[in-house]
C-alpha cells in the first residue's frame, strides 16, 4: 500500500515538473512572439490610447491563459497516450 502510494506520487509529480517546464517554454515563446510581432503597436496604442491598450493588454493575458492551457493540455494528453490526470 504504502509502495503504491510513493509510485503515485513520483508520478504525480513527475507529470507536475513536465508540465511546469512545458507550460514555462511555452509562456516564454509567447512571450517573445508579442513582443516581436505586437511590440511596436502596442507602444504606440499605449502612448496615444490608455484605456484601448488597457483593454487589449487584458485580452492578451486572457488569451494566453486559454490558449496555452488548452496547448499545454493537447501536448500531455498526447505524451500520455490519451489519459488526462
């Protein structure tokens, strides 16, 4: 019992650690791609707008919330064969 219990957990967080890396690659990629490809523009909406760089700052946290869960997600569900913890 208490051999299945370290398994479980070695597991557990072995899958936290993969996830934790995949999810920091993938946040740092982000990361570099609005800053290569939106840099510019949202410097100057920030300088001649606020509150529409406010909105537009906001709905790109949000969608790198969404968009890199369900990819992180996508990607350890493929690694485990199809089974989701």
């Amino acid at each position: 019992m208490i051999a299945t219990r370290k398994r479980e957990a070695r597991r557990t967080l072995r899958a936290f650690v993969v996830e934790l890396v995949l999810y920091g690659l993938l946040v740092t990629a982000y990361f570099f791609g609005v800053l290569l490809f939106l840099g510019p523009r949202l410097v100057q909406l920030e300088t001649q707008h606020i509150r529409i760089y406010a909105v537009v700052a906001i709905l790109l946290i949000l969608g790198q919330a969404v968009l890199l869960e369900a990819i992180t997600t996508g990607l350890l569900r493929l690694l485990r064969g199809g089974r989701s913890e």
